[in-house]
C-alpha cells in the first residue's frame, strides 16, 4: 500500500506508516535531537510443556509496543511504551528530548525515510506455516515418551517455543525496514535415580526462519542421547579438582568462548572499559591455530537475521583470525562511542530494551586435527562432551559447569565424572587453544546481557585447551 | 482503561463468549533509570508497561490461558478467544481452581506514598554517587556498572467469582559496581545494591562506603590451595545459597519430581536443631513484599525448617489440594502455575545448645574462608541433585591476617552443608533477598589455582 493511502494516527502492522513515522521523527530532531530511532514490534509466541505423559502448560502470548531511542552527542534517551497511537508515540519522545535535557535550537536535517526496505514479504505466511499447537503436543508427547527408556529414569519433559515477531524500524538517517523473525526452540530433559545416584540430561535445538524444522525435528535421536548422558553421569564419581589439559567438545563446547571472550569483544565492553583487548586490535590474543568468526547470515540458525534491530543487514565479522584479533561486534551506539563501525549487531530481547552490541552466530572456525588427535595427545586430563551454563565476571573470569565429563588417561577416555567447573580468564586461557578438530558443529542458546535475553548460536569443532583450572571436590 | 474498568471488560467479554469462569492477574508498571559513565549521562531509560493474563476454564474445566500487552477491548476479546482456544489443551491430570483465599482480607503494609522525583534528580544523584566513589580511593578507576531507578506500579487480581485484589507500591534500587586497578596486578572488582521505597530513601551514603570498602578490600589478592576449609558464609551468601535450593520447600518441585524432598519429608531433619527458616514475605524489612500471590491467596509468614526439620512446604492452590493443605500465598499466574519463596528470614532456633559459639567471623583467629558473594548460581547449581560448584568472592583468614582470594569455587551438596552448620551467629543483617545472620561449615572443597 503506498503511503499517500494511509493516513493514520494509529501503527498498523503489515500496512504503511511511513507518513506517521516521518512525522514522529521530525517532531523529535525539531526538539533538538541529534538523532531519533523508532523501534516497533507485535509478537505472537506460542510455548507448550509436556511432562511425562502429559501436556500440563499451553501458553500464548501477545506483545506490541514501542521503544523510542534519541541521541544528543554520546548521552542517549530510550522509552519504551505500549501505547502504538501517534499521540503515545510522541508523547515518549517527548519524554526522551526532556530526559536528555535538550534546550539548544541547533537542529540535524531530517530528509524523510528512505524507500521501504521490507524483509517481511516472503514471511508473512510463516504463521500459517508454522505447526498448530495440536501438532506440537503430539510430537513432544511422543518424544517424552520415547524418553522412557528404563525405569531410573523418574522425570522427563519436552519443552517448546515459538516466537513470531514483526518489527518496523525507522530512524532519522532515512532508515526505513519492516522484517518478520521467527524462532522455535524444543528441547528435552530427564533426571535419572537410582537409590542415592541421581544425575540429568538436556538438549536444547533451535531454528530461525524456518516454520517446518520442528516437523523435521529427529526426536527419536534426540531422546537416545539425552537419555545416554544421563545414564552415563547417573553413577559418576566427583573430579578432583586441579589444573590439567582438557578437551572441550564441539556444538554447545562454543559456550565458553561466547561467554569468556565474545562477550570482551562488544563494543559495550569497551564503553564501560571492562575488557582487556581495548586496545589489542590487531596484535595477539589468543593462540595461532584459533580463527573466530561472529555473524548473523547462517541460514535457519539460532542468530541468523536479514536486518538487526537498528535496521541494517548483519555481516560476517572475523573477530580474531590466526590468534590475531581483528574487529570488535558493534551497534550504533558502540560506533558514536569507540569508532568501531557497526557490524548489523544491534540487538533486543524487545521494544523494551535498547539495542546494543550482541553476538549473533559465534563460533571457533575448524582446524586440522580429528578428535582423537586431540584425545590422544593428553596422558592425563578432562574430556567435557557436554557443557551446562555459565558466567563472565566483571574483571573477565569466567566459570562454566560440565554437564557430561570423562576423565582421560593416557590417551583415551575413561570414566565419567561430575561436579566439573572450568575457571579461568579469556585473556590466559585463549593463547593456550592449542588445537582445533576439524568437526565444526552449531547450537542454539539464549543470551542474556544489557538488552535482555537474545536468541544466538555458539560453535566450535573439538578444541583442546592446553592447561585450565577445574573445579571439583 | 483503570483495573475496575479492565476488570468489567473482562467480564462483558467472557459473557459474550460464553465464559462462566476466568480470573485474571494484571501488572501496570511505570519505570525511569539512569547509568553514568565519569560524570556524563549514559543512557536514561523510561518505560510504561501493560501486562494482562487470562485464565478461562472451559466447560470440561480445563484451563487456557493467554499474556497480552493490549488491554483495549479487542486485545481483551482476543485474549479470552485464544485462552479459550488454549484450554482445549489444559492439563487432565491436573485441575486448577481458584483459590478458597482468593476473597481472604489481606495484609498491605502502610508504606507512604512516593512520587517520582524525576530523571534530572536520579541523574544528579547518581553522578554525585559516582564522583564519591571514584574518588573514595585512588585504586578506583571506574564504575562500570551503576544504575539509579525507580519504579511505580499496580499489581491486580480479580475471578468471576468477585474476587478483587489492587495493590500499588513504588520502589527505587542503586547498584554501584566499581573497578580497581593497581600496576602489575589484575583489576578487582566489587559492589553494593541498596533499595528503598523511593529515590529519596536509599541509603546513597552506605551504598558508596560499601562498594568502596569491598572493592579495596579485595586489592591485595592471592590465590587459594584448593583444599577442604571451615567455611563462613556471609548473610547474603547463605541466602543465596537457601533460594537455590528453595526447590526442597516447593511442593510444586516435589510433584515435577526436581525437588529433593518427596511428599512424606514433612518432618524429615535436614539440618541442625538450632536452624530455622522462615519465608516471610510481608517482613517490614522486605521492600519489594507484595500482600498477596498470583491466585490472589495472601501472603504469610510461613516456617520452612524448624528447629532443623522440615515444617511446611510452599503452595500454590493446586498443589495445596493434592497435598491436602491451603495455599500458602507463593504462586505465580501461569499455564502452569508456579510456586516460588518471597523472602527468606534464617534463624538461630532455641535449640542452640551445641553451636561453636567461638566462631565469630569478627574475632575468631584460626584458619577460615568467608564467603563475601556467590555467583554464577544459573550455572553452578544442580538443585535437582543437591550439588553446587560456584564461583565466589571472599578471604582467607590465617595467621590474624585476612587475604582476598583471587578466583576460586566452593563445591558441595545441600544436606552436607546443612547437617554440617558449626554455628550460627547471633546477629542478623538485612540484605536485598531475605535475612540471615553469619553461617559456619565445616569441610567444604575450595578449588583455587595454587
């Protein structure tokens, strides 16, 4: 619909509002601002649970609000509101131009919105598309009971999620883009006992853009190895604890350089002077055989996007390439206050949040060596299959739990261990990366930072990490 | 449209579609904040916020439900349209009623109005804060993480039944978060969160002089031997250590078989006699206390451990019902409701007759780890298998000196650490999550990098 058609005073999603949006964005750089951003989002999330034999929670949600961001210099305003009306629209941009006290009369030059960017066009059949709820219990019902392998496992759930979300974007440098982003999640649980032994197991799988991967889903698969790793950790033995050569697995095993070292390289890091590579840019940092890449163009990936939430097309960032690092992860605001050039990985969980710089796909690029190679260079040592969740603090270290460990000695795997930690920081640990396997493989994650939870991916082929501290009993 | 309104909408709605039985829970919030970064303004947020959630039973008296953020009369209609359709799928094995306390009086504690005082003061007092901070000592180089809001809001619950709860508060939070750093030594970092009723009411003052001290203390560092030590955790420590494994209380979590605990642990001794554990919600300490629960049951204080046995678990309405009790004022509105504690109060009981009293964390002299901060609990806490291995903040005390300990974790299981309470001390401190006095352990595994 052309825009002269529209006359509204109301956003309404899938028509044209370019008229309405000008007009906002003018009112705001006519107050002073130096730059305005409008940020505006309907969502449709669906997320069904089912326990043991049941499906015990269906919950639909819907959302629709705006986020209203302004700059004057470096200092920026955001207001987020659910009121989609024009009044409400400018009433938080009033609200932002106050906050930021602007009093002066010199005014940027708004020249109206370019040509509409829309990415939705192919998409808006996606909701059609997607599984109905009564799908989505069948299948999860019939992967909950394929869970139920033996009778020490007492607890088992399926958990999925949907989320489909519209946003429009416009800013005063002419920025116009509407794009529809859809994401599904499933994953699987149980908690296997037998007397006092207990121990657990998860995966988690995850799809952007792509309404039928959950039908494509393997969950017969799935169930066989959630329910081996909990067999397999049901009688482990505690690690003793120490400093020792370990093997981190590829897929989720690219948790810890998102968290230990990804995290160091948003240019938010910069900005609040908490990471240690500031000013490292192109010297080394980690060790030669370790390349890594950030980027939002992976078809169907957990972090893949046509345009990030300030409007502009996501790129292939390599973030470190031979052990040399060579760019930082960028937003709008990580490029006006550390000259960092944006790299389309302005992010929100949503309308609620200002955008800031976050990882999209993020992952260790593959080396040479099979996994044995790296196996069997250790005579003693920890092989981590499988991690669990974990942190970076504010001076950069980092804790991660292992969820499925085996002990290696001399060479080979042997039994499997619980209760494993790895501790260290990113600015020691990555010069000893000393081999990567040639098995490069992605999983879906939630991040969760300065603008809310985000959908990402982390990767990795089999690495080996020459010395690192592990924390144990 | 005010809660009354939403509330009559509701009703003209459900009748049009035929819905005999809804309730709903609804939050309006209104919040401003602001960061600085050495003076300057960083970003100042404000946000208005809507939230609506619908349950509708349907007539096999199943349960659907739907969020949305649209509260005029069509995202209402569409809401209790899509509930219903969700109640198709409502849980059999499970029913969900109101709560018989849904219409009980309830408990608001009398807290005087605050106004906002606005983005340009929080924005001044923040910078203030920050100046005094940075310049509290010369180590400190910046705050990375700081952040003045306050918040406004209205919680409501009301059923087809005429049950009707409001409640409005306002509250306003500081976190100061500072960075040191001194040549040839790695940067350390510390902090401290204050809340009040208002901006006007934060202890600004404690808040600078806590995060400094703890940050400075923390200068001097060492590594640590990874060994077995006596263990005393702060207040806040152990509190965070207690709502990690709140699942061992929450009947909900018995029934998801996560919990610990099994239906017949009602009475089952889990740790020293002279423990006791309360979840009291509605304590005069508890800023954030809200007088009644997502079902709209009211809040109470409730004994969890007494004299170290397991007194009461906590409820929702539907667990309630299968445990054959009333709901205990801990449920979250959801598909699945939740169940989940409020504030913890830990105790010494009167049974303390065996306690190593000598262990004072401000006068004992032998060897000891205290526990300052835990972190990384999401990722460090099996709490369906009662093992821990987290990252902490803290020192060693040896030899009359007290060293901080550059990085390490404590390991450990639950009921380990609660049957090996050495002593609780006499005071208690008030801290953002609950209440507790100084905790002591014995044997718990320090892994450190010497």
């Amino acid at each position: 619909m052309l825009s002269s058609q529209i006359k509204s005073n109301e956003i309404v999603f899938g028509s044209c509002n370019k008229d309405l949006l000008e007009e906002i964005i003018f009112y705001g750089i006519g107050l002073g601002a130096d730059f305005v951003e409008i940020f505006i989002e309907n969502t449709d999330n669906s997320s069904v649970l089912a326990e043991e034999d049941f499906i015990t929670s269906v919950s639909p949600s819907f959302r629709r609000g705006a986020g209203i961001r302004i700059f004057k210099g470096k200092k920026d305003g955001f207001v987020s509101t659910n009121d989609l009306t024009k009044h409400g629209l400018m009433r938080s941009v009033s609200q932002a131009i106050e906050m930021l006290d602007i009093t002066d009369n010199q005014k940027e030059l708004f020249n109206g919105l370019n040509k509409h960017r829309d990415y939705s066009l192919s998409k808006k059949k996606w909701i059609n598309e997607v599984p109905s709820i009564h799908e989505i219990s069948e299948k999860l019902l019939v992967s909950t009971k394929s869970l139920k392998k033996n009778n020490k496992i007492i607890t088992r759930k399926g958990s999925y999620s949907r989320n489909l979300q519209e946003v429009i974007i416009a800013s005063s440098d002419g920025t116009y883009v509407s794009d529809i982003r859809l994401h599904q999640t499933v994953g699987l649980n149980v908690i296997a006992s037998d007397a006092q032994y207990r121990s657990s197991g998860s995966r988690r799988f995850g799809s952007s853009g792509m309404p039928n991967e959950f039908r494509l889903w393997d969950h017969e698969k799935a169930a066989n190895d959630v329910f081996e790793s909990s067999m397999n950790m049901l009688y482990a033995d505690y690690v003793d604890a120490g400093q020792m050569p370990v093997v981190l697995a590829n897929k989720f095993g690219g948790v810890i350089f998102h968290e230990a070292c990804g995290h160091l390289l948003e240019t938010t890091q910069i900005e609040r002077g908490t990471t240690p590579f500031e000013n490292k840019l192109n010297e080394k940092i980690a060790h030669e055989s370790v390349t890594a890449i950030d980027e939002g163009i992976s078809e169907g990936s957990f972090g893949s996007l046509s345009v990030d939430d300030e409007g502009m097309e996501p790129e292939k960032s390599v973030l470190i390439k031979d052990g040399i690092l060579k760019k930082f992860i960028s937003d709008r605001a990580g490029e006006l206050r550390t000259g960092h050039k944006r790299t389309g990985s302005g992010r929100r969980q949503n309308y609620s949040f200002a955008a800031a710089s976050r990882m999209r796909n993020t992952y260790i690029a593959k080396g040479k060596h099979s996994k044995e190679d790296l196996i069997n260079s250790i005579s003693e040592g920890l092989y981590c299959k499988s991690m669990g969740g974990g942190s970076v603090g504010a001076t950069g270290q980092f804790n991660f739990a292992v969820e499925e460990g085996y002990l290696i000695k001399n060479g080979k795997l042997t039994s499997p261990v619980k209760g494993a930690t790895l501790i260290g920081e990113a600015k020691e640990v990555m010069p000893k990366i000393s081999m990567c396997g040639n098995d490069l493989e992605l999983a879906p994650g939630f991040c969760g930072s300065i603008s809310g939870s985000v959908n990402v991916t982390v990767g990795q082929p089999h690495i080996k990490v020459d010395s690192i501290t592990v924390g144990g009993r | 449209m005010n809660s009354r309104e939403i509330t009559t909408q509701i009703s003209k709605a459900a009748d049009f579609l035929n819905l005999k039985k809804w309730d709903y829970g609804a939050s309006f919030t209104n919040d401003y904040s602001v960061q600085v970064d050495k003076g300057e303004a960083k970003q100042l947020k404000a946000s208005q916020k809507q939230i609506l959630t619908i349950r509708v039973w349907n007539q096999s008296n199943l349960v659907g439900i739907t969020t949305t953020s649209d509260i005029s009369e069509s995202g209402i209609k569409k809401a209790l349209k899509q509930a219903n359709i969700a109640s198709d799928f409502g849980n059999k094995n499970e029913s969900t009623e109101f709560s018989p306390l849904a219409k009980d009086p309830i408990k608001v504690k009398e807290v005087k109005k605050r106004n906002p005082v606005g983005i340009k003061k929080l924005l001044t007092v923040l910078r203030e804060a920050e100046v005094k901070l940075l310049e509290s000592h010369e180590s400190i180089k910046s705050v990375p993480y700081n952040g003045l809001s306050e918040s406004f809001f209205e919680r409501v619950y009301a059923n087809s039944e005429g049950a009707f709860r409001s409640y409005s508060k306002s509250q306003a939070a500081l976190y100061l978060y500072a960075r040191a750093e001194e040549k040839n030594k790695k940067p350390r970092s510390s902090g401290s969160v204050k809340l009040g009723y208002g901006a006007d009411d934060i202890d600004i003052e404690s808040c600078i002089k806590e995060a400094s001290n703890k940050t400075i203390s923390h200068l001097n560092y060492s590594s640590i031997k990874t060994d077995k030590y006596l263990i005393c955790f702060s207040p806040e420590s152990f509190l965070t250590i207690i709502n990690a494994f709140s699942s061992m209380f929450n009947a909900r979590s018995i029934i998801d078989g996560v919990s610990l605990s099994n239906k017949n642990s009602i009475g089952e001794k889990l740790s020293t006699e002279a423990l006791n554990i309360y979840d009291d919600g509605l304590h005069e300490k508890n800023i954030s206390s809200t007088p009644f629960d997502g079902e709209g049951t009211p809040t109470k204080r409730l004994c969890l451990i007494n004299r170290g046995r397991i007194e009461n678990f906590i409820h929702s309405e539907s667990t309630a019902r299968i445990f054959k009790t009333t709901p205990t004022g801990h449920a979250g509105l959801g598909s699945k409701v939740s169940v989940s504690p409020d504030w913890i109060v830990v105790e010494k009981s009167d049974q303390n007759f065996n306690l190593k009293t000598s262990l004072d964390h401000s006068t004992y002299e032998g060897e000891f780890v205290y526990i300052e901060e835990l972190n990384a609990i999401h990722a460090g806490v099996r709490a369906s298998q009662g093992s821990f291995s987290l990252p902490f903040d803290g020192w060693l005390y040896k030899n009359g000196k007290k060293i901080s300990i550059e990085s390490a974790t404590v390991a450990g299981d639950i009921k380990y650490l609660l049957k090996n309470i050495v002593n609780i001390e006499s005071s208690q401190e008030v801290t953002t999550s609950g209440i507790s006095p100084h905790i002591w352990v014995e044997e718990l595994s320090i892994t450190g990098d010497a």
